[in-house]
C-alpha cells in the first residue's frame, strides 16, 4: 500500500474528461429556444456578476454566437470558467422562473459554455475598445478571479494594469484548483490572455512584499488592488499529520493540474477529511485516478455538510465512501500512512459536534486528504499593509460597492474579502472594485451593463448590476424575511 | 358515440377528414393506406396531362425550433398518366366502397374537361375536385389559380363542367385572391355542388443567408411556392368562414388550411366546414394522425352532447360578424393569478412597450415571497382603470390561466358602433371623449 500511479493515460482521459460535455449546435439550439425572455429576469439577479442572460441565450436561439459570447464577457470576462464551476443550481439556474411552471430550469451554465466556447481564442477582439487611456496606473496584487476580474474591468476603462501573481501561471484557482471534469486548466489559461490582450500585464513569479516591496508599489500606482485569495489549508492538529503521505485538498488538485493526469500518484484507499467542495473534487478526483476506495470523513451529518447537494451527487455516482459523525483523532503510521483513527461524534444541544469517548475506530487508508477549508491570510497582509483593517474573521474590510479599505488608495476583493465564496463572486467583486478605483481616481462612476431598458422598485438594490443578491438561496429568502420581520 | 359520418353534396364518408389533393393521395397504394389508417376520403392528386417536376421541391418555415409551421412547395400536378390515376382510382374505390375517393382535376378547354368529368365517373369515383387553386407552375400555363383568380372563368369553366357532370363537382378556390367569396359566388352560380379551401399561398419561406437564395433550391434559383401548414389556418379559417356567412354562397363547403388535429378540425366544421382536407400533417407525420382526429372529434362531440358531427357544423358561423356589430359597452380587463404568476414579467414589457401601459411593476409587499417573488423582484400589477381588456397579456404570459380576462360589469346597455351612430346623429348622446 503506498501513493503511486494507478491508472494508465487513456484511462485517466476519459475518467477526467468533462463531466458534463459541451452541447452540440442543435443541443444548443433546442435548449435556448426553450429560454422565455424574461423581463428583469430573475436569473440575471441571481449572476453576482449580472450577465444579461435571457439576451445571450435568445442570441444562441438565433445563430448569433459571437453576439451571445460578448454579452457574456462584458459583464464577465471569466465567463467561460464560471459557466464551468459555477453553482448554477443556487445562482442563475435556481432562479430560473420554469422552475415554477415546469421543474426544468434552463441549463444556463452549459448555454454559457457553448457561446463561450465558440468564441474560445478570440475572446479578446469581441470586446468592445478600451476606453482611452487615463494615464492613472494600477497594481493588482493576485492574479485569480479577482484580480482579473479587476484587471479586465481597469484594462476597458483605460487604465494601465499590471498583475502581480506569486505562481508560474494566473488564474488562481482556476488554473490549478478546481476538479478537472469540470475545468481544465487551458480553459483558464485561455481566459488570462484574453485579459492581457486587453493591455494588461501580468507579471508572475513574482510575491510582492517578498520579491517586491509593498512600499514601491504604492509609490509607483495610482492604486493597488487586493486580490489575494486564502492561505493553506487549515491544520487538523493530531498526532500524524506530517506524515507524507498526508496532503493538503488543493496541492492534490494542484498536482492534478500541473502534472500529466496517469503521472499524478494516489493512494490505494483514500480518506478525504472535510465535506466541503474541495473535498468532494478531491475524493472524486482520487477515485478517478484510480484508488481502490476514497472516503469522505465529516464529523457532522450528511444534512450538515457544506457541499452543494449536486457535488455530493457526483460524489455517490463516482462510488465514493462517507463517514459521517466521524473526527479524526490520529492518522496512524510509522514511516507512512496505515490508517486514520476516527471518534465518533455527537451534536450536542448547540448542534455541535461532540466526540463520544470510547469510540474510537480505525479507518485503514495509505493516504489523507485535508480539506478543512483555507486560512485567511491574516500574517501576510498585515505585513504588507500594517494599517490595513481586518474583521474578527481575518477578512479584509472594505467597502461592499467600491471595494475601498481602510487604507487609501488600497481595494480588495475576492476570498480575502468575502472569506471565501464562488469564483463568480470573486469575478464581481474584482468588477465592482475596478469601478470604485474608476470613480476614486477619474471621479466617473459607472454602471451597467444591465438588461435594456428595465425597470426596478424605486428604493431597492439595483438589480443586474453586479450587487450580488442570490436568490432561491434559503439564506437570502431567510434575510429577506428577517428584515421583514416574517417568519 | 356521436355519429362522424357526413355527406357532402351527396358525396358521404364515415367521418369528415379526407386526404387533401396533394403529395399523399398521389398513388393507389398511399390511398390503400390512408384508408386502413382511418381516412373518410381521399381526393387523388390532380390528374391532368402529366407534368415534369423538378428537384428539389418542399421548404418550411420553422419557428423556434418547432418544424413545419409553415411548409410550401413547388411540386405541380400528377406525374403519372390519366390512365394510370384514373385506373387506381377505380381499383381504390372497389376496395373501400365505403369511403369517399374524389377525383382533383386540371385541364383546359370545353372538350377536355367533358373528357375527364367521364372518365372520372367511369373510374367510380365519389366526386370531382376541380384544381383552381395551384399557384405555381400551372398558373403560368393559364391553369390553376389562373383560373381561380378570375371570377368570370370560374363561371365559364365551371359551366362546361356541369354540362357533363353526372357526379357531384367541388370547385377548390385560391386563397390568392382580394375577396374569396367572388370566386365562391361564380362556383355558385355556373351550379357548382361545393366548394373547398384554400389551396395554397404565394409564399417564399426562407433564404439561405451564406448563398442567398431561397429554398426550394433548383440549380442556384428559386420560385414562389404554395404555403400551407398551421400557419395558414387562420387565414382559411377566414375564408371559410367569409363563404359560409355569404348568403349568395351557400354551398357545403371542405375546409383546408393547416389543419392537424381534431380541434383544428372541430374549429373548421363550427366554422361551416362539412369535410375537412389534411396534407402537411401528414406529411410530416403520416396517415396515423387520423386516429386521434377521429378519436377526440368524436370524444369532444360526446362531451358537448351532439349525437352528430353535423350537429357542430356552422354552429359559430352566425357570431362571428361585422366590427360595427359589436357592443361598445362590453368590458373585460385582465387578472392575475399570484399563485400561477412565475415572474417572467413578460406581460409587464409586453403592455409596457407593445400595448396600453396598463401593468406596473411594484413591490412584492403583502404577497411576500413565492413563485415569481423574490426579494427584490418587482411583480406586474394590472392598473384596472387603465386596462383596455385588448387580451395581450393574457396569450404572452407563459402560464395557463395565470392571467384571465373578466367581464367588468360597464352597467352600460349593450351599443354597438352602428347605434352608436345613430345616437350621434339624433343627438341623443355626446361624442365618447378620445383616449388620453
């Protein structure tokens, strides 16, 4: 039993390959024309980025592709990765209005993908010019969603950007850690050209406050953006855990996306703790390698965990193993990985999970998948920025519609900010943070696009114009009612 | 079981729906189906003196994603010898007594129409069909809708046909024309027995956007083309329905135009049809739809408590009017139903930017969440006092029975243009104040 390879290229193609495939034109064709064109629809309220949906997708019904793909990428210049890895079912899709007439939701998502990909490599040329140039520079520290979603937004208001992105690639974590099946990493790095296309630089390799110190970049920019994502995985803090065989979710993932896929070593019974989504695309990941098992280890109940319902989905299908109500106590070995000792757990009257003593058992594996969530990167940005405000979550405080922080000239977004959300959010929130750098340093404020011509309740949020307000999400109907004082 | 059967100017079947004249009655062994299928009649595929067709022949128009709402062609008239038709004619109708074979015929002068009206009576047939209605092809040849076009050789050709007519004679009328009951007035009066409608619309369906030239394509060119399908059913149903109203009409009439199914069917029988003709349904799915036809016509007749499908005929021939008939004081405005309502708002930018801004878009408020509400979503709200009942909302909103149209109580006397002009005139009433 140890980590090694275990499939063969052919093998591990297929098992990798997209988990749900591209539409044919008529598959396209077929779904789009179901779309009603809704008016103020609520499926662009639910895009935190607010792509004009009904507009793209009456374009596909209609053979105009190029026109649909750049409706997409103005609003969302990731927009091919996030019709990937979005969680269509909670955002767009779950707002869909057929839901009510019918149960069948438009498949936005793969809608999105099939204009995105029909433009794949020209991206850039679709886009409407750069605005002239400001003259005013900016810094963007973070080369994921967030910083290219900066990035782009800056680049089409005319000013002169530049990525600062600590990796050999940008993209962040759609580059290297989100499961294959469902993005590949030459998607992402397509969607970084089509941002330096638009006259951005990216320079990587290069950690600022290492290789760079933050003070030059604040002299040397009209402004810096922050947009540099979480830290490590959090430590589960027993005994065993620096054995090698124990890894953290994404350098897995990492290694999946760097690596030729038959060459990326797994073990022969996996055990992945946490049930989040990275722990879902690390166990389904490993399966498909080609461990003999691959288990999820959560210490709360199937009902408690974290992952979307249609990950936990592709998790079952993929036959990956769950144990629930289960905490980690040791990952038992001597020189490498036998097993993982497990107690069994208990909510409390909190709902917390309590281990039961005496009941500890052994789950015998050869490797440990962390995925217990990632770290804020509290350490690192007081170093660069000691001024800069950080909520008790370690989170950077800004303002929600400009991105502004405590610091001037300083903006934030994207996990750093949100505590860790969706790519799609990131990407917004790099958009609204290159607008509140627009207004800050040019005074013009900008909006839109949102759908022509379309009307909303005076007094409440704007709708489609980037404020992300999910809907069909509990939570989001939850606030609703506690600001209503119902229920 | 309601009675189906029907008998059309002495021509009878055991249910109204005849195979139309047209690509599926072209052969003996296509008839021979239709019939096991169920079919009341057939009306063969015009006989004349065989023609040359060419490649390719059929388009359709297609509306999201949906084939064959509307279809043309530019096939002509049989092919075949009149022998050979003829001669298969004789060999269908002895096999199926019982149904209606009708002979469609094209020919021109005085002696050749004598020639076929015999020799259709001699093949056993129920009834002739004369073809003045094709619209490509023939027409240029002074035939077909040549003909139909013109009232006065209508009369002159439907004349020399009943001098030899022993069996009863449809004149099947073109769409192509103003008024359709001029042509159906000088059937009448050169002693036609029925008539039948429409044949097909002058129609060009599509161009090909990359060679730009329309389909059917025959070697780098196109033609107009006869346009059916349900598409045009409205506008037979006019036509149908304009002959049936026509006092100096009055001749039982075979309704055709885009007719699929048993309500297209049942429409067209209310509307004054006695038989109705198909052609694009089959084609586009085969003789099988016939059983659904005969099956829900006859289950409909049932629910209504007709004992006959004669009982259905013409019965909405008489509210069906002119404009200055009707009651200016009848008022129905639109409701919504909050339960239906899925929040596509397409009713809102229809009224909005299409008709009589008469919906706002307001807060959810009281109606709190649900479907089509969602926290920050405006719902339409139909402004009662501005809403004219012009029913648009109603046929966009996706929704069955989302939104109804109610009679609003006027608590005015019925009015209708006619009165109302009277009024003006004896100046009992003041001029209604225009629209805002």
């Amino acid at each position: 039993m140890t980590r090694q390879r275990r499939t063969d290229q052919e093998t591990a193609a297929r098992m990798m390959a997209d988990i749900e495939p591209a539409y044919t034109d008529q598959q396209a064709q077929v779904e789009a024309d179901r779309c009603l064109y809704c008016f103020d629809a609520p499926c662009i309220m639910a895009c935190p980025t607010g792509i004009d949906i009904p507009a793209f997708i009456k374009k596909i019904a209609v053979q105009n592709n190029r026109g649909a793909a750049r409706t997409i990428l103005s609003s969302n210049i990731l927009g091919a990765s996030c019709a990937r890895v979005c969680p269509t079912t909670v955002l767009c899709e779950g707002a869909c209005v057929l839901q009510d007439r019918d149960q069948k939701p438009i498949k936005i998502g793969r809608l999105q993908r099939y204009a995105t990909d029909a433009v794949a490599g020209k991206e850039a040329s679709l886009l409407e010019k750069p605005a002239a140039a400001t003259g005013k520079k900016v810094a963007v520290i973070g080369g994921g969603p967030a910083g290219l979603g900066c990035a782009a937004e800056m680049a089409r208001l005319g000013h002169a950007v530049t990525i600062f992105e600590r990796r050999p690639e940008a993209g962040g974590l759609n580059t290297y850690g989100i499961a294959y099946y469902k993005l590949t990493p030459e998607v992402s790095l397509d969607e970084v050209e089509v941002v330096k296309s638009l006259g951005v630089e990216i320079r990587c390799g290069v950690e600022v406050g290492v290789d760079l110190p933050m003070a030059d970049l604040q002299k040397d920019y009209d402004a810096v953006f922050l947009g540099v994502g979480l830290g490590h995985t959090y430590t589960l803090g027993i005994p065993g855990e620096d054995l090698p065989e124990v890894m953290e979710a994404l350098a897995f993932i990492e290694e999946i996306h760097t690596q030729p896929l038959h060459e990326v070593a797994v073990g022969e019974h996996v055990v992945v703790i946490g049930c989040g989504n990275t722990a879902i695309d690390a166990v389904t990941q490993a399966k498909r390698l080609g461990a003999t098992s691959a288990t999820i280890v959560y210490r709360r109940g199937e009902k408690d965990m974290p992952a979307y319902a249609y990950e936990y989905e592709i998790a079952k299908a993929d036959g990956c193993g769950f144990v629930f109500h289960a905490a980690p106590v040791e990952v038992l070995g001597e020189s490498s990985v036998t097993g993982l000792k497990v107690i069994r757990t208990e909510p409390d009257a909190e709902g917390r999970a309590r281990p039961v003593p005496g009941s500890e058992s052994v789950i015998p594996c050869d490797m440990v998948i962390k995925a217990l969530g990632q770290e804020k990167q509290v350490q690192m940005l007081q170093t660069l920025l000691p001024d800069l405000a950080l909520d008790a979550k370690g989170r950077v405080v800004r303002d929600e519609k400009t991105g502004q922080t405590s610091v001037p000239g300083v903006f934030a977004g994207g996990d750093a900010a949100n505590g860790g959300r969706e790519v799609v959010n990131a990407v917004a929130e790099g958009k609204k943070a290159a607008r509140g750098i627009h207004a800050a340093l040019c005074g013009d404020a900008v909006e839109g696009p949102v759908q022509h011509t379309r009307v909303g309740v005076p007094g409440s949020k704007p709708v489609g114009s980037g404020l992300d307000r999910p809907v069909r999400v509990p939570e989001a109907e939850a606030e609703y009612y506690a600001a209503k004082g119902e229920r | 079981m309601a009675d189906l059967s029907i008998n059309l100017a002495g021509i009878r079947s055991p249910n109204p729906f005849w195979v139309a004249s047209a690509p599926p009655s072209n052969t003996a062994y296509q008839c021979h189906r239709a019939f096991e299928a169920g079919w009341g009649g057939v009306v063969w595929k015009t006989i004349g003196d065989p023609i040359v067709n060419v490649s390719s022949r059929y388009s359709s128009h297609n509306v999201g994603g949906m084939r064959m709402v509307g279809f043309n062609n530019i096939e002509l008239i049989s092919d075949r010898s009149i022998e050979v038709n003829f001669k298969e004619i004789k060999e269908c109708k002895e096999r199926w007594p019982d149904r209606a074979v009708i002979a469609s015929l094209m020919t021109d002068t005085r002696e050749n129409w004598h020639d076929m009206m015999k020799r259709a009576r001699d093949a056993g047939a129920d009834g002739v069909e004369l073809n003045f209605g094709c619209p490509h092809g023939m027409c240029e040849r002074g035939m077909g809708s040549a003909v139909g076009q013109n009232p006065d050789v209508i009369e002159t050709i439907v004349g020399w046909v009943m001098e030899a007519a022993e069996i009863p004679v449809i004149v099947k009328l073109t769409p192509n024309i103003t008024d359709i009951t001029q042509p159906a007035r000088a059937a009448k009066r050169a002693g036609a027995d029925a008539i039948s409608m429409i044949n097909t619309i002058n129609s060009v369906t599509q161009v090909d956007l990359d060679r730009l030239v329309p389909e059917p394509y025959v070697d780098g060119k196109s033609a107009h083309g006869g346009y059916c399908g349900p598409a045009v059913k409205p506008i037979a149903l006019n036509m149908v329905h304009s002959c049936a109203a026509d006092p100096d009409v009055q001749l039982p009439i075979s309704g055709i135009g885009g007719i699929g199914n048993w309500r297209d069917a049942a429409e067209f029988i209310a509307l004054g049809s006695t038989s109705v003709q198909v052609c694009t349904a089959i084609m586009h799915y085969g003789f099988r739809i016939v059983e659904d036809m005969i099956d829900g016509l006859s289950n409909y007749l049932d629910d209504k408590g007709m004992d006959s499908v004669n009982e259905l005929c013409g019965k909405a021939v008489k509210v069906v009017d002119r404009w200055e008939t009707l009651n200016l004081n009848y008022k129905r405005i639109a409701s919504i139903d909050y339960d239906k309502c899925i929040g596509c708002n397409l009713c809102y930018v229809a009224c909005e930017d299409g008709a009589h801004q008469a919906i706002a878009l307001t807060e959810a408020g009281e109606r709190g969440l649900g479907p089509g509400r969602l926290p920050g979503k405006p719902i339409p709200e139909i402004k009662d006092e501005e809403c004219v009942g012009c029913n648009l909302c109603s046929i966009v909103c996706p929704v069955d029975q989302c939104i109804t149209m109610v009679d609003v109580d006027t608590g005015k006397p019925p009015m209708t243009w006619k009165e109302y002009q009277e009024k003006l005139a004896s100046g009992e009433m003041k001029p209604i104040p225009a629209h805002p």
